[in-house]
C-alpha cells in the first residue's frame, strides 16, 4: 500500500516522499521582479518536501499578477532564480517553477497597461498591488496574434526556467488565471477558434503545453487545474469540461496533473465535481491539493485517489513539515497579515522544531 513517507517516481524524477509544497505567490520579489537571497533561504529551509512547486511567476510583464511577483521573462530574473535552485539543490531539494499568465486577475497599475482577457469581461475579485488588494481592472479582448504572443512568452519562460536550474516546470492553468479564463466559459465568450467548444477552449492550454514541452522534457512538465469558481472564474459545467481537460491531458505524457479539489482556501470539495471522478480519467500521477491533514492525506495517498498531496498554508509556518507530518509533531498556524509584506518576517523567520 503507498504511503505518503515513501519514496515515489514521477515522470523522470525520484522524490523521497510523496509530500509536496503548493505554489505561494509571496510577494517578496523586488520592484523588477527579481527574486532576492531572502526567497532562496525561503525555499532552501522548505527542501524536505518531495518537490516544492515555486510561487506563480510571470512570463512576461502583462502577465503579472501581483505587486512584487517573480517572473522569468528577463536575465536578471533568471539569475535571481537560478540562485533559488542552487540554494534548493544544496538543501538535497527538486523544485519546479509555476509559470503564469494573470490575463484579467491583475491590475492596469501593476501590469502598466489594461489587462488582457479572453473576453472583455472583468473578474468580480481583487488583486494584491502596491496599494494593497484592490478590484482587477477592466480587460481588453485578445486577438488571435496576441494570443500567438502569449504562446510564445511561454515558451521562452520554460526556456528560461530551464536554463536557471529548475528541475521541472508547472503550467498554471488555475485559479482563474489566463488559461482557466480560456478553458471556463463564465469568462470565454468568443466565438472563434479559441471559444465555444471544449475542443476550441482547451486550444489555448495544448498550446502552451507543447510550446513548455519543446524546451522542457515533457517528463519534467506538470499541469495545474482547479475546476471549481476561482477568483469569478467558472464554468457553467465544470464536470463535463474537466473530464474532458484531464482525459485530453492523458495524451501528453506529462509529469503529473496537480488538482485544487474545491475552491482553493475555501471549500475542499466542489459540490458537482467527483476529484476521484476525475483522478479515474487520468493515467498518470496525480496530486491532490486544498486543506488536506497529516489524516485525509495519508488516507487519499493509501487509497490510491492520489499518488502525492500538495500542502500550502502549512508549509508557510513549517518550514520542517514533513518531519512534523512523519512524526505526528504539532503544527505552526500562519499569520495571514505577512502573506504579501516584505521581508523576512513572517517568511524566513518560522522556526524548525528543534530535537530529533
Ligand atoms: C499566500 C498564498 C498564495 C498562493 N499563491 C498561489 C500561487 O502562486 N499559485 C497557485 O496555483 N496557488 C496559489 N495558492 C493556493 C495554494 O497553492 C493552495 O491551493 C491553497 O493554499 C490550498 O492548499 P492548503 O489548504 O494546503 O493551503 C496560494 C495560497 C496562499 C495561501
């Protein structure tokens, strides 16, 4: 029976154990959207986990999300990333970027101009800026050449987190971002190649994941989904849509499929919406992610409803935690009011629990 301590192979890369750290937007890049030595301490003192999956940054400058996010456009942004991974590797780590494409769920005063969307319709949700959470900005339609643009951004983001020495990267193609835009219809109403049909809306994420598995082994390239309403992104049949992404996603031979079962933060299950319905669909590995315990994890891993488990919020305030999980250790609560402040309190500054 699998077990959540035990080592595992995914794709091309062997992981000590089946515990993963969930990409954390925290906002301590600088002004250029570079990362600094304060994030390679950050994510050298989490390299316990089987893989981390780093934060969510941007491919290109109206990708950005948030105020001070990372992205992996530049070369000096590539140089602060690749002393991320080095730190990382010293630490016996793995860690794959999460490549980003806010499209509308940002703000024209981060990204300096108006967003871009799949459709002119703004998101009813807020977005971290220098200003603090603010609602995102009206959007602008794409065009079919910017959308080739977008493609292309991509690319040389996969290219450049290569180079930097990630082991892997993971496609974010949830949370209400850029790809989930396209894919989720409450958000898609365009009525050419790219909107109506699932076949049409899902063009944009096998685009960008074969451009991603040009330059990166497709062994090394996840894919990130998040079915339920996220930052007012929805679908009007989510079930039906999702089946058809997972099983359309079984042909790539991708690493892994990393699942937000509910609304990330919020409800763990999505009312219309079987995870194991989904999982059944996909050949491959599958993490499992959103308010999983030492518990519900063990189980789902022992179960066979996932081959790994994604922990977010825990891996802010313990830095150790799959030492705390194996030993049944107590748990550090985070301080949500430093999720998005700079510097290293509430970021560098959590303890291990020491002895042992
Ligand atoms: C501060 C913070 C930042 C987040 N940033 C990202 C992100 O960059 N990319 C992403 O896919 N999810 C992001 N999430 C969602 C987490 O990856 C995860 O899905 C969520 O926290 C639920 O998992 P948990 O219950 O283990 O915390 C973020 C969550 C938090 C709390």
């Amino acid at each position: 029976m699998p077990n959540l301590f035990d080592e595992v192979t995914i794709g091309s890369l062997t992981l000590p154990n089946r515990i993963v750290m969930a990409p954390m937007a925290r906002s301590r890049a600088d002004d250029l959207n570079r990362p600094g030595a304060l994030m390679a301490e950050y994510y050298a003192q989490r390299a316990g986990a089987g893989l981390i999956v780093a934060e969510a940054t941007a491919v290109s400058p109206i990708g950005r999300n948030y105020h001070r996010c990372p992205a992996i456009y530049d070369a000096d942004q590539m140089v602060g990333w690749g002393a991320v991974t080095e730190a990382v590797h010293r630490r016996g780590g793995r860690i794959f970027l999460q490549l980003v494409h806010a499209g509308r769920a940002t703000h024209a005063a981060t990204i300096g101009t108006a967003p871009s969307a799949p459709s002119a319709i703004a998101a009813s949700t807020k977005t971290f800026t220098a200003s603090g959470f603010q609602p995102c900005s009206q959007p602008r339609e794409l065009k079919v050449d910017d959308i080739n643009a977008i493609v292309a951004d991509f690319q040389l983001a996969a290219r450049n987190a290569w180079k930097a020495g990630f082991d892997g990267v993971e496609l974010h193609a949830a949370n209400g971002y850029l790809i989930d835009q396209f894919l989720k219809d409450g958000s898609n109403h365009r009525d050419d190649e790219y909107g109506g049909s699932f076949d049409n809306r899902f063009r944009l994420l096998a685009q960008v994941v074969k451009v991603i598995c040009s330059e990166v082994p497709a062994t090394r390239v996840g894919v990130r989904l998040a079915p339920g309403r996220a930052q007012d992104c929805f679908d009007s049949d989510p079930g039906s849509l999702f089946s058809y992404v997972v099983s359309a996603l079984a042909s790539y031979s991708l690493c892994y499929i990393h699942m937000v079962e509910g609304i990330a933060g919020g409800a763990t299950c999505n009312a219309d919406i079987e995870a194991a319905t989904l999982r059944r669909l996909y050949p491959g590995v599958w993490i499992a992610n959103n308010g999983f315990t030492r518990h519900t994890a063990q189980e789902t891993v022992r179960e066979g409803r996932a081959d790994l488990v994604s922990f977010g919020r825990p891996f802010i305030s313990n830095p150790d935690l799959v030492r705390r999980l194996r030993d049944n250790l107590e748990l550090t609560t985070p301080d949500k009011s430093t999720f998005f402040t700079e510097g290293a309190a509430g970021y560098t500054d959590y303890s291990p629990l020491q002895g042992g």
